[in-house]
C-alpha cells in the first residue's frame, strides 16, 4: 500500500549512472544522460509545482570498504532544471576540501517529495 497525496514520495529512482540502467522506479518515464554523473529523470505524472525535494544517493565499489559515498542534488543553476515534468540531478564525489566532482555511480539512487 502506497501513499499518494500531498508531501508524499512522487517519484523515484534506483539505477546505475555508470551503465546507463534501470533496476526499478516509480513514476518515472525515461533518464536521459547528459555524461559524467549529470542526468534528468523525467516524470510520468506530473506534480503540481516545482517546489518538491529532491534527494538521493550512490556508491561505486573498488573493494575497499571505505565507504565511496556519492550525493545527488539538483542543478540549480536554473530554475527550468527543476521542472514539474522532470529534473535534472548530478551525482557527485565529494571529494576533499569540498572539491566536488560529478561522477558516476554504479548504485544510484533519486527521490521526490512534493505535492501531488
């Protein structure tokens, strides 16, 4: 049983950036990758503003257990990025010293809270 409505879960999405993959979502019609970490997900059934919360997460193994944690965030550089059809999200490495780095990821993870 789901919940739909105001301030719920929209969307989501799990896949891998690195292989260009789908393993499941919700209420996602098609990723489109612009390279390096850098996709849009757009959505089957539209919110009713932009004004949702985008999250997410990845990781990328290299067997050595320490945890190559990766986030995603919206590009907020336009508001048009940010969408009711859809969003754009890098995934990146953070890096040290706050240099951050988009990358790919062969665990990736997306979700949407909004009003629907």
């Amino acid at each position: 049983m789901g919940f739909r409505g105001d301030n719920a879960c929209f969307a989501w999405w799990n896949g891998s950036t690195s292989g260009n993959s789908t393993r499941d979502s919700y209420n996602v019609s098609s990723i489109t990758n612009h390279g390096g970490g850098d996709y849009t997900i757009t959505f089957n059934v539209d919110p009713e503003n932009n004004d949702y919360v985008v999250f997410g997460s990845g990781a990328y193994w290299d067997n050595h257990h320490d945890g190559n944690l990766i986030y995603a965030a919206p590009i907020r550089t336009s508001e048009s990025h940010m969408a009711t059809t859809g969003c754009r999200v890098n995934w990146c490495y953070p890096g040290i010293n706050a240099n951050a780095a988009l990358t790919n990821s062969q665990l990736a993870t997306c979700a949407f809270i909004g009003d629907s």
